[in-house]
C-alpha cells in the first residue's frame, strides 16, 4: 500500500486509470483485503501478462498490462479509505512495480522476438534491455531526487516518465502486435527524460 496519495501522478492515471481504481478501491472498503494485498494483486497481474507473452497470446498480455497499472492505483485509494497509509506500504508497492515493469518488458522482447519474424534475438534483447534499464532508471532518478535533494519533477520530466503512461504504450503496442517498435519507443524516451532530468538538477543544484 501506498503511505499517500499521488497527486503528481501521471495523466493517463489522473484521467483514465482512476475512473475505475477509484470505484474499486470503495468497492473493496467493507471487505478485509488490504492495500498491501492490492499491491501483490497487481503484481500477480503483470506476472500473468509475461506468462501470456510467453504463450504468444500478445492481445490478453497488453490487457493484462493495463489491468495491472489500474489495480496498482487501487491499494492508494484503499489505504486512504480504510485509513491504513503506511510508510512502508509505499516502499512495498513501488518494490513490486519495478518487479512488474521487468517482467511485462521481459514478456515483450519474447514475444518480439518469437513472433516478429523480421526481428533478430539480438536486436530484440538490446533494445527490450535498454527499455528495462531506461524504465528501472526513471524510477530511481525519482526517488533520489525526492530523497536526497528534496526536489520534485513537473511538466515534461514528471509526465513523460510516468509509469503509467509508459504502460498504456506497452499495451497499445503489444494489442496492434508492434513489440520492437514499441520497445524502442519506451528505450528512447525513458532514457531521453533520464538524461533531461539529470541536466534539470544539475541546473537547480
């Protein structure tokens, strides 16, 4: 669970995701799941969406992608609700996320790479890594400069990075059954905001 709510959360979460996390998060208030349950719950979710890549069943993968990122809203709301914020559900759900990012990027690159016939195993595995590597950096550049530097990002470096539009792409890539395409979308622009966000802190600080 969440320790707070994301008010700078990313956009496809603020208008699209939370339209249904929310409804579900009051649905689950009377029940005795718990936020940290939740954030397993998406895990679990992302887990099934590579297992589906793997199967070569890439349309139920991408939407095992977005139900994963709308279920992972739901443990915030819940632990508002039911008043179970902690610390350290916070820390667990963003553990399980980047758990869940590799996983479903993973899923990616093996389907890319089995079922893409103009693509070669290498070019699928270097350019889903640095996918995986540019997704797992815009998490930590976060974190780091929220902890150590007390400095938050806004505008094009909070939103380009968001994880959850990253995982809306995954899933209109993955349906329209473009994996390299969309790998190298998600390689260029995570590590293109990872760098941008390095020269915004290094201007501020």
């Amino acid at each position: 669970m969440k320790s707070e709510d994301k008010p700078r959360e990313g956009l496809v979460s603020y208008y699209l995701n939370r339209r249904v996390s929310r409804p579900l998060a009051r649905l689950l208030v009377p029940t005795p799941v718990t936020p940290n349950q939740v954030s397993f719950a998406s895990f679990l979710i992302a887990l099934a969406s590579l297992g589906l890549f793997l199967g070569g069943h890439n349309i139920w993968a991408g939407l095992a992608v977005q139900a994963s990122s709308i279920v992972d809203g739901v443990d915030g709301d819940l632990a508002r609700l039911k008043n179970l914020a902690t610390r350290f559900g916070g820390f667990f759900d963003a553990v399980l996320d980047r758990y869940a990012d590799v996983a479903i990027l993973a899923g990616l690159v093996y389907w890319s790479n089995k079922y893409e016939t103009i693509v070669s195993a290498d070019l699928a595995w270097t350019v889903g890594l640095a996918a995986i590597l540019g997704s797992l950096m815009l998490s930590y550049t976060r974190a780091r400069a929220e902890a150590s530097l007390g400095l938050n990002f806004s505008g094009a470096a909070l939103f380009l990075g968001s994880r959850d539009l990253r995982l809306l792409v995954v899933m209109i890539g993955a349906m329209a059954g473009q994996a390299l395409a969309t790998l190298a979308l998600v390689a260029i622009v995570s590590n293109g905001v990872v760098v941008y966000r390095v020269a915004l802190l290094r201007r501020q600080v």
